[in-house]
C-alpha cells in the first residue's frame, strides 16, 4: 500500500520517561507504516533540555508559529528531586508553560469515550470540554510571608505618575500575602479561542467566575467575554445554531453534574487546571483526556492531558513489563494529523487520523485493554496487554477496520 503523502511537516516534541517509548513505539507500528511522516523534530526531553539552556523549547514553540501545527510528548516539569536526578544546570522551566505563553494560547481537555467505561456521573452521555486560560493568575503570583504585624498595601504606579493605592490587611501578627495579575490582551486572546473553538466544534459555551466576589478582577473576564461576544461572534454563533452564556461557578459547577455533557466550560487558570482532572476522573481516567493547546491566529498544538508515567518508566528501565494505556498519546498523533490534513487539504490524512481513533476505541470495547483500563471496564474478561502488545492489537483492529 502507497503511504500517505504529507506536504507540510509537523512539529514533533519528544519528551520523557514512559511516555517517551511509547512515542517511538506509536511512531513504529502505527504511523511510519503508512504516512511519509514529514516532522520537525525537536527534543523536549530534559537532559535535552538542559544542554542547551531551554533553547530547544523555545526553538519548539517559534517553529510551532512557523508550521501551525504541533504534536507534543509529555516532559518532565523538574523539582529539586530532578535537579539532583538529571544533574541540572537550574530548575528548568514547565515546558507546557512555555509553549503557551510563546503561543498565547488556550488549552482545550476533553475525555475520550469508550463503551463499558461507564463515567461517575452517569448522565455525562457526551464529553466536555474544559477551556483552561493559560497565563497569569497564581501561576504567575508575587507571594510574601508576613513577619508581623504590619500594612500591607496593595500599589499600581502608571508611567504618567499616576498612582493607586489600596489597603490589603492590617496585620495584626504573622500572615501572608499573595499578589496575582491578568492582562486585558491575555484575556480578549483567552475569549476569541474559545469563541472560535466552539464554532470549530460546533459547541456550546459556557463561560464562569466569581465576580460577585472579585468584582474588579473578574469582572473583567466577564465583560471582555460579552463585549467580544456581542460584537463580534453572536450572529456566528446564532447562524451555527450554538449558544454562549456567563455564570458563577458555583453555579456552573451545579449545571454541569446535572448536565448530559456536550460543551465547552471555560474556565479561568486555576479553576481550569482542577476541574479538567475532576472531570477527567470522573469520566474514567486521566489516561483517557486530550489536550489541544489553540492560539488566537489558529496554531495548534496536541498532547495527552497525563505525564510522563514516572513509575512505569522506572519499571521499564528495571526490564520488568510495562501495562501503559498509550491512547491519549496516540490521540495526540491523530489530532495534530488531522489538523494538518485539514489545514493542507489532504483527505486522505485526515480519513486516516478518524479510523486510527475508532481502531483504539474498538480495541478497548472488543476487550483488548492495559492494566488500568482493565479496573475501570465493565468488561467481564477483559485480555490484559503489555504496553507494545496493546498498541500492536490497536495496529491489528486498524488494518481489519
């Protein structure tokens, strides 16, 4: 059989430990045999990493600008465990956080579905999808231990001299203090992703915080959503028949568990980062979630929503058997591969980056599964796979589909 002719390379971003072999596994038995896989290669693996000062990720990221399209292994975000394990220069950067702050991107996380893995929530028929602003917020906070008592004060001086000043707490003893910060820009990128996304998708949208609360620093999100909303996507969204609408979290949060799923939740950073493990955990596992990472000039960049498997790794290098679930990683592949056939006008990549995800799902529900698949099947007796043995039964489903 003729492969598959590509005319614009993806970018390819190796990463670590289990889930770095299970790429090149992926790579040999599911994709090498029947696409001319044009790539820029870049690896994101750690010791890479640090030879060259994080350069590597950068370089990623602009080449990611340059192509439109990205596939990303899971990396290692060091601790000062690693520091010590890979002998590191400094405690490197998370490469994700890079990339998507180079990108300005929005992430994008939704759970694979698979008969006989029944979700926690029983009405979740359809998958959701969580939106995750990546920048600011407390992951890009100014924190203070408080010594004693003291004034804490909360200052803004403006290039024309201008100053604001506000009183935090008058600390009466020891405390803390946490200083967070958003863009206008950050946020109207946030908004038009989300927007375009759902269009993309044919989605609902649904937009929450607290402003009833933070009625400044929320407040904003809320209004550059409906302003952006109102002028320029309502007649889109009324035309493709989807809606968008705001609430309170807390409200959302009562709206989706009583939801039958089958939308987009955006959410601010934080709220995004703990509710796409809630929600991948209550479809099944995180094992099973896709992460798509969107710019607001519509550059994508795909990985799996999980990490690098330490544990699994460790077992591997011991030359003990591994059971790895390899599905989000593959789905990885296969939405980058699309987007690219999509974007370049090849069918026949995007035709075969659709059969390749049924061949996963199919080999799951014909009971053909890893260790951890396995605990969560309502299958009755399901074949437990090595990792390449799973990926190789996915390869067997693929050619007789």
């Amino acid at each position: 059989m003729e492969k598959i002719k590509m005319t614009t390379p993806l970018v390819e971003m190796d990463g670590d430990e289990m889930t770095r072999i299970l790429w090149q596994m992926i790579k040999d038995e599911l994709l090498t045999p029947y696409i001319d896989l044009k790539t820029a290669y870049y690896d994101l693996g750690l010791e890479h990493r640090n030879e060259t000062d994080d350069q590597v990720t950068i370089d990623s990221a602009e080449a990611t600008k340059k192509y439109g399209v990205a596939v990303k292994c899971a990396t290692i975000t060091p601790n000062a465990a690693r520091m010590e394990e890979y002998h590191l220069k400094e405690m490197w950067k998370s490469p994700n956080g890079t990339i998507r702050a180079a990108l300005d991107g929005t992430v994008f996380r939704a759970p694979i579905l698979i008969k006989g893995i029944t979700p926690y929530v029983h009405n979740w028929s359809k998958p959701i999808t969580i939106a995750r602003h990546a920048y600011g917020d407390v992951y890009k906070n100014v924190e203070i231990k408080v010594p004693g008592a003291g004034k804490a004060e909360l200052v803004f001086k403006g290039e024309d001299g201008t100053e604001i000043r506000e009183t935090i707490h008058e600390f009466k003893g020891p405390g803390i203090i946490q200083g967070i910060h958003n863009t206008d820009e950050s946020i109207t990128s946030f908004a038009k992703a989300c927007f375009n996304y759902a269009l993309d998708t044919k989605q609902d949208l649904w937009f929450a915080t607290k402003d009833t609360i933070s009625k400044k620093y929320d407040h904003n999100f809320k209004d550059i959503f409906q302003e952006i909303y109102d002028t320029q996507y309502r007649e889109k969204f009324e035309a493709a028949g989807i809606e968008y609408f705001y609430t309170l979290i807390d409200d959302a949060v009562a709206r989706v568990i009583r939801s039958e799923g089958g939308f987009i939740w955006a959410c601010k950073n934080y709220d995004g980062d703990v509710m796409s493990d809630m929600v991948a955990t209550a479809y099944g596992d995180l094992s099973m979630m896709t992460s798509v990472l969107v710019s607001p000039s519509g550059v994508y960049e795909y990985e799996a929503a999980h990490g690098t498997v330490q544990r699994h790794y460790y077992k591997h290098l011991k030359g003990e058997e591994t059971s790895t679930n390899s599905i989000a990683t593959i789905f990885a592949w296969t939405g980058a591969l699309r987007k690219r056939g999509e974007l370049d006008g090849i069918g026949e990549l995007v035709e075969f980056a659709d059969k390749l995800e049924r061949a996963c799902i199919k080999t799951v529900e014909d009971g053909k599964m890893t260790k951890s698949l396995s605990l969560i099947s309502t299958c009755e007796h399901p074949v437990i796979l090595n990792s390449l043995e799973f990926i190789q039964a996915i390869r067997a489903t693929f050619e007789a589909l």
